[in-house]
C-alpha cells in the first residue's frame, strides 16, 4: 500500500475505508481518459488509490449503436465519506469531459461509479451502495476479481458467487494494455 506523504492526504489509517469504483469510457482515446481518472482520484484528499484491474472491453448496455466501452475497476482506500467520495468524482467526471446532464446509458468520455464502499449498505436520492446493478454486470464483477473477492454486504455472498449467478452473458476482451498505479507521493 502507498505512503500518505503530503499533508494535504495524510488520514488516520484506522478510518480508511476500503472502496471499489467502476470505471468506464468509449469516447476517444478511451485508455488515456480511464488513466487520467485514477491519476486524478489518487489526488484525492485522504484517499489513494490501491489497486487496478485489468481493462476489459465490453459492448455497450442499453444503446448499442455505440464504440464498446473500455472498463476497469479500481480499490482505494479513503477517508472520505460515500457523499463526498461520489461529489469528487462527479467533479472528475466534469473535470474530463463528460456534461452534466446525460441520457442514460449515452457514450460517455468517463463514467465512475461506486461499486462497494466497505461493508456498507445505504440509499438516499442520489447514491445507492452498494451499486444497484452490480450483480448484472459482467464487465464490473470480472475487474473486481482481479483484484478481491469482496462479499456482498447485503446479499452476503462473495462477488465470485455472483458471478455464478449473473445473468449478463457478454463477452469481455482483456486488453493487453493496463492502467498504471499512480506514481507515489514525493515527501515534502
């Protein structure tokens, strides 16, 4: 795990939570936007990014006369609560291109959705965790067992048994290409 060296990240390490983040794009130069977005959540305050999954590409859902989508899932360890955590990357999200305002399931430069943040089940008006579709994607549950096998906190069931279960039947190309690590913090 990365040392927490500027100020500006430094956390109380027995607060940090673990968070897995689906990350997709199939607008551009789609690997660049996926590695631009785990540069800028690494950038987070009290949060660093642990781990990244394989980037998979997949076909699109919903709209299917659009470029397949480049997916990957990332582990971060954050101070943040869920509330902020999804504030910050709708920032990022703005901060790459994407608008504001979208027709679901349109092609988009970035999209980062929180899959899983610890154990915790929550919803309110605008943020469900863990991530209501979850269970029905193919192209989250395969990057998230590159790098865990994190259980469900509602279902109470490790994501390799919901990939048993899930009904999405596409098929994933693994890229040879990867997301590097961001790099680590110099110490001032």
């Amino acid at each position: 795990m990365q040392k927490h060296a500027s100020r500006r990240h430094e956390a109380d390490h027995s607060c940090l939570q673990t968070v897995y983040l689906g990350l997709g794009s199939n607008i551009g130069n789609r690997l660049v936007h996926l590695q631009e977005a785990v540069n800028l959540l690494n950038l987070l305050p009290e949060t660093t990014v642990t781990g990244t999954s394989s980037v998979y590409m997949t076909e699109p859902v919903g709209v299917t006369e659009q470029e397949r989508f480049y997916n990957s899932v990332v582990r971060l360890a954050t101070g943040l609560s869920p509330e902020s955590l999804r504030s910050h990357c709708k920032a990022i999200e703005r901060n790459l291109g994407r608008p504001e305002r979208y027709i679901r399931w349109s092609p988009r430069v970035i999209d980062l959705d929180i899959l899983l943040y610890s154990d915790l089940a929550m919803q309110n008006s605008t943020l469900c965790i863990p991530h209501p579709e979850l269970t029905h994607r193919m192209f989250v549950l395969i990057p998230l067992l590159d790098l865990d096998n994190p259980e469900h906190p509602v279902l109470n069931r490790p994501v390799s048994s919901l990939l048993e279960t899930c009904p999405d039947r596409s098929v994933l190309v693994r890229l040879r290409e990867r997301i590097a690590m961001p790099s680590q913090r110099v110490q001032r």
